[in-house]
C-alpha cells in the first residue's frame, strides 16, 4: 500500500510539482466558474483551466511587451535609471516622425 497520495507521488516522480492543489475552471455555456481541487478535477476541466490559463498568459505576453518597447525606445533617448520613460518614450517618437 502506498502512504502517499496519488498527487504528491505524482508531484515527486514526473517533477510536477507547481501543480497547484485547486484549479479555477472558468465560466463556459452555462456553467458559473469554479474553483476544483487537482485530485477531482476532470479532464474537461484541466483542459478550460489551460484555455483560460492561456488567455491571461497572452495577456501577460501583451503587457510585457510594451513594457519592453517603451523601454527600448526610451533608452535610445539616452533615458537612465530616474527618468521617466513615458516623457524619453515620446522623445524617441517625436525623433521618428
């Protein structure tokens, strides 16, 4: 017999051990969102996690992204640490046109 649960087995032989204990399955057809614990959560639900996972992970893409852009073109402006970025950003902008 095994003194463990499936999970934490799971967790320690495959190295899967950022699974979380609950997962959030958004809202779908008629269906309200909902919090599942991992060890009950069905395919389907893993699977809308990771939809929905995704989405916000894009948009994480998104905002990172700009981040990065604003940076870059505040750099070319010669911007460091103190500046602010927005004010070196439309310099670089206003240089461009």
């Amino acid at each position: 017999m095994f003194s463990s649960s499936p999970l934490k087995r799971l967790r320690q032989r495959y190295n899967l051990e950022p699974l979380p204990e609950v997962i959030n399955v958004p809202a779908i057809g008629g269906r309200a969102a909902r919090s599942v614990p991992i060890e009950q959560a069905t395919l389907d639900d893993i699977e809308f996690a990771l939809v929905d996972f995704g989405r916000k992970q894009s948009a994480l893409y998104e905002v990172s992204n700009a981040l990065s852009t604003l940076l870059r073109m505040a750099r070319r402006q010669g911007a460091l640490g103190r500046d602010v970025g927005i004010h070196a950003a439309v310099r670089d902008l206003e240089a461009g046109q």
